[in-house]
C-alpha cells in the first residue's frame, strides 16, 4: 500500500530548471508512466523520488511522509536502471540477492525468494551466470528480479527497456506489463516512447521542459490532448496541425486550413462552441485516421493531390496536398496507388482537435 | 573524372613514399637496437653469470675459475646466515607491502570524491615517488636523526634511537620505503576507483547497501585486480631493495639479501658464489610473483 506525493517540486541544475512546481499524486498499486522527450525531467523526477537527487523546493511524501530528507537506502524503492546496473562480479543469484543481504536476512529464507523471483522471471537457470554472459533480455529480467525481490513500497523505472532492440522491446514491454499485474506495486516508469507509455500506463504524465503538461489516463491524452506538445507528441504517426479559419456557410461551418483553396465543411454546432474565442488565431489538429480518403468526389470532399505515400504494412500513410497545406491521411494500404493521384479528402468533425495557437492550449471543443 | 586524375597523379607518389622504407625495415630500425641492448646488457650477463655460479670464481684473483657442480648453492643453502637474511627481508617486503597498501589504498579513497585542487593534490602526493633513492635515503637519515632529527622532535620522542636501535632499524627503513611508495599504490588505487562505475553505487544505495557493506562487497572486488598488480610491483621491488637499506643503517638486523649479495660480490669478492645466490634469490622472486598472478587470474574471474 503505497501512495507516492509530489508538491511544488522544483530542481534546478546551476541556472537551469529541471522540474519546474511539480504537483503529482501517484495512488497505491497504480502504474504511472513519466513520458517526455530528453532533456525534460522524467529521469530528473524519478531520481528525485528515489533519492539519488535532492530537489531544492517542495516535498515529496511516500505514504504521507516528506522523504526528500532521507538517503535513498531510508526510503524502501527499488529501481531499475537503463544501464541495468548489474554488480558485474557477481553471479546472477548474489545479484538477486544484494538486497537481501544487504539488510541481513537470514540464508534459507534468503534462498526461497532469491529462486522464487527467479522461477516469476523466468531465469531459474540462469542463477550461476556471470552478468556478462547474459542476452540484453536476461539482463533486464535480472535487473528487475532484483528490484523485486525485496518487495519495496515502489518500482521506479527508468527507461528499463530503452537499451534493447525493437522485438525485444515488445517483449518485455509485455511481460513488465505481466509482472505488475501480478506483483501490484506502485511503479514510476520512465520513457522517451509512447508506445510503451500507451501500452504500460494506468495514467502517463506527460511532461516538456520541466514542466508537467497533461495527466491522464492512455485514452485520455491520446482523444483529448490538453496543448499542442501533447497532441503532437502523443500518436504515431504525428497528429496533423494547422493553423485555421472558420467562418459561416448558410446554416453550416466551414474550417478552411491555411493554403487550402476549399474548406472542410463542419457541424453549425462548432460556431457556438469557439464563440469564447473569437477573434484569436487557431490551429487545427487532426489524427492522420480523421482524415477520411475517397476516390470519388462527395458532399463535403475536398480535392487533394497525394505526394508520398508510405506504405505501412496494415496501412499506409498518404501525405495530401491542399494547394500550399499538407495533410497526412491514414488509409486501407494500397488504397491510393501512386503518387500524384487526385483524391477526395474531409475532416471526420468528431477527430478534429482545435487549440489557441498563441498559448497553444486546447479550445476544449468536443462534437 | 577530376578525381580520378588526382587520384592517378598522387599514387605513384605514394608508393614512391613507401618505397623509401618498407614496414619490414621500419620494424628492424625500432626492434634491432633494443634486441641488441638487451642481449649485451641483459641476456649476456644473465647467462655468463648462470656460469660463474657453479664455479669458485673470484673476480679479485686471477686465479682462473674452477667448475665446483652444485657446492654453491649446496653451501647457501645449508648456510643459516643466509636464511636470517631472507627472514629479514621477508618481515621487510611483508611490513612495507602491507603498509604501502594501507597507506596508498587510503589516500586512494579520500581523494576519490569531488574535492578542491584534487589534480594538484594529488601530483603533490605523487612527489616522493619521484626522488631518487639514494636523496630519499639521505634526507630521511637526516629526518631520523636522534639529535636534532625533526621526528622526534615532532613526536617529543627525545633522544629515541631509530636507525642505530637494532630493533627499530628495520621498521625505520621499511617505513621509509612506506613513505615513498605509498604513491604509487595510491595511483594505482585511484584508477581502478575511478574505473567503478558511479551507478552501480547508485544501485547499492537503493538495494539499501549500507557503506561497509558497499565497500567489501563492490568498491574492493572491483579494484582488488588492479590493486594486485600493485602490490606485484611493491613486492617485487621490496624483495630486492637494497639502496635504501644500505644508506639509512648498516644494522646487522636491516642485512637484506641484496645487501648480503652486494658484500659477498664486492666485499668479500666470491664472485661465483655470488652468482649462485643472485639466481636463488630470482627464483624466489619468479615464484612469489608467479603465485601471485596465479591469485590475480582467479580475483579477475570472479
């Protein structure tokens, strides 16, 4: 049962914030997924809650204590590493079992959960290899066999699976996902990538130069992005943003992107909902799949010129000319043949995201 | 096309370039002189003095050499003067060793941190490894001194005798050595601490490791390969110390091998017996050094 607190934190390495008025509370057995480019302060953040960094303002509570004060050892997390952090001159069992002995536990007991955590990971057979002798894989299995083995209030991770390729990824990806099911601690994950956020998180919180951007459940910062870092760093491919005019059409609305000669006709309904924001400059943002493709002209298709098309595999992304404006389309692959192709695009209105484009944050519009 | 004529008109430039030295004869002009020097200097003396060892040759008469078989090493080794000499040299390689390590790995963990003017701090400390044997030796006895030596006056040991007192002499020269040393141990020591990488600590901080228990189980099993290689070098160099000894006293109780070998060569001028008693005293050295590095392989696979 652990709840883990972050109020006000603020770090400043030299003159440059890293974290900037943090304001997080992570609940008991909740899997909390820090997503954000380099540089951010995920890893700055994580390392903060572990105690290998102090903060300079604000506290961090574990269970409704301030822990900022105590020394790592004092505040009962473990952590995976990127590095892994293997000891390299001890067997995979002593690795296992460093933190055991580190505080004293008697040998038999010892002994049963060093090789049940073992068994839960799958590296029973492992237990007499040297670190250097592991695949990439096993590594991190043991790196988190250790961090679990002496069942700590929280898991912090940091980017545990950044160092491994692409299949492996997967598969780890799915068995961290696996292993909290069935351990349930409360666990602070780092990573730069958000699949693995979308994948893992109960809740991710986004965060962009220090400061925290959104909070919300994998669903919720994909379907509604509270700015524009969040919407265009969440989603692959990129979320399409444009900057937009709407005006009036008889009883309709018509949202024209800047360049295109024809505008994307839109439900009356949006005219009263952007009436608070009248007169400021907006972006539009539509997911590539809410750009829907024809090949026949239709009510409210626009003409468009498809220039490149990616082929996917289970789609196909297809880049859409609208006079001097792009727009990216995800389609059935193969539906758009060749590049140059003349093709009938709209704007699903339910996908379309609109955003203040001077303060880049949300206008709030659903439809 | 342009590059292709660059390229056309620079190659036979450089294959003339090449022609002036091939990497055969490159090789022999670097290798040749040092083979040379060590065959005349090293190789040559080892194997003529191999001969002398099983002779009665006496460098001081020109009495011509006799062949006398194994009564060389029969008679050292049956001789108890001898021994006493290696016991004194063993207690003297076992206490400097000991005390270099102590000393050099300490050093070595205080100035493994961020601290100010640690590059110039620990140059200076590097000095004393620096000097020149015979200088160390001369100031120390100056240092030494019962009279108006600064130790015992810092100490307020009085007159406190330390290199004419037959039981402290030993110690005295051994603590010398410890002094000049320890340097080198420390550097060593620092560039295996140095190599440990900084989030395996980290690691141990979270797994709850408390100081001690970091320090015995990762910081010394990590640097312990390096630090065997130093300790290799000081009991290498401790077993055949001679200079120092020979400057500070000339206690009976300070008679290092070495300084028995130099009495008996030039002193006492039984060359071939001498001889003899080099090659018992290289034997050992290869044997201590060959258990140890058997011990350095194993702390390595660990």
């Amino acid at each position: 049962m652990t709840q883990i607190e972050l109020r006000g934190v603020q770090k400043w390495f030299g003159s440059v914030q890293v974290i900037k008025d943090l304001n997080l509370v992570i609940e008991d057995n909740e899997f909390i997924v820090l997503l954000g480019q380099s540089g951010c302060g995920k890893t700055t953040t994580l390392r903060a809650v572990a105690g290998l960094e102090t903060i300079d303002e604000g506290d961090i509570l574990i269970d409704g204590q301030t822990v900022q004060h105590l020394k790592a050892a004092a505040r009962d997390i473990a952590m995976v590493f990127q590095s892994f952090s293997l000891y390299p001159h001890m067997s995979v069992y002593e690795n296992i079992a460093f933190p055991l002995r580190a505080t004293r536990m008697n040998r038999a007991e010892l002994d049963s959960q060093v090789r049940e955590i073992a068994n839960v990971l799958r590296i029973g057979d492992l237990l007499d290899r040297k670190p250097s002798a592991l695949s990439g894989g096993d590594m991190q299995r043991v790196a988190i066999g250790r961090a679990l083995v002496r069942q700590p209030k929280a898991m912090l991770m940091d980017e545990p699976i950044g160092a491994l390729d692409a299949k492996l990824r997967e598969e780890m990806r799915a068995e961290i996902k696996r292993l909290h099911l069935k351990q349930g601690s409360t666990t602070i994950y780092v990573t730069h990538d958000q699949i693995e956020a979308m994948s893992l998180a109960d809740r991710i919180v986004i965060m962009h130069e220090g400061v925290l951007q959104q909070v919300g459940t994998p669903n919720e910062v994909y379907s509604r992005p509270q700015n524009l870092f969040v919407a265009q760093f969440v989603g692959s491919p990129v979320m399409n943003i444009a900057a937009a005019k709407v005006a009036q059409d008889k009883d309709a609305a018509t949202v024209t992107v800047e360049g295109a000669p024809q505008g994307f006709p839109f439900p009356a309904e949006l005219l009263g909902k952007l009436n608070g924001s009248a007169g400021k400059a907006l972006s539009l943002g539509i997911r590539p799949e809410g750009v829907l493709v024809e090949h026949e002209a239709g009510d409210g298709f626009v003409p468009a010129e498809a220039h490149i098309i990616e082929p996917l595999g289970s789609y196909d992304i297809v880049d859409l000319q609208f006079g001097d404006q792009m727009l990216r389309a995800r389609t059935r692959s193969g539906f758009v043949e060749k590049a140059g192709s003349r093709v009938y695009a709209r704007i699903d209105p339910a996908q379309a995201h609109f955003f203040d484009t001077a303060s880049g944050q949300s206008l709030g519009v659903r439809l | 096309m342009a590059t292709a004529a660059v390229m056309t008109t620079l190659d036979p430039k450089s294959r003339a370039a090449s022609r002036g030295m091939s990497d055969l004869a490159i090789r022999n002009l670097f290798i040749i002189p040092t083979i040379v020097f060590l065959i005349v200097f090293n190789i040559f003396p080892l194997m003529y003095s191999l001969g002398y060892s099983f002779t009665d040759f006496r460098a001081s008469s020109p009495a011509p050499a006799n062949f006398v078989g194994l009564q060389n090493y029969r008679e050292l080794l049956n001789d108890p003067f001898i021994w006493t000499n290696f016991a004194i040299t063993a207690k003297y390689v076992i206490v400097s060793v000991i005390g270099q390590v102590i000393v050099g790995f300490g050093v070595a963990l205080l100035l493994n941190r961020d601290i100010p003017f640690k590059g110039l701090i620990t140059t200076l400390l590097l000095l004393p490894m620096m000097l020149s044997m015979a200088v160390v030796g001369l100031f120390w006895k100056l240092l030494y001194d019962p009279s108006f030596g600064i130790i015992n006056y810092a100490l307020g040991l009085g007159t406190f005798e330390w290199l004419s007192n037959p039981d402290m002499a030993l110690y005295a020269v051994a603590l010398t050595d410890i002094w000049m040393w320890s340097p080198f141990v420390m550097l060593l020591s620092l560039a295996g601490l140095s190599a440990v990488p900084k989030h395996l600590y980290e690691a141990a901080a979270i797994d709850r490791a408390g100081s001690l228990y970091t320090f015995f189980r990762i910081t010394l099993p990590l640097v312990a390969p390096i630090l065997m290689i130093a300790i290799i070098f000081r009991t290498m160099e401790a077993f055949k110390t001679f200079d120092l000894a020979y400057i500070l006293t000339s206690q009976p109780t300070t008679e290092v091998i070495s300084i028995r070998l130099y009495k008996m060569a030039f002193q006492e001028w039984q060359t071939g017996r001498s001889c003899a008693l080099a090659y018992i005293v290289l034997i050992m050295v290869l044997a201590i050094t060959n258990i140890y590095v058997k011990y350095l392989n194993k702390v390595k696979e660990r």
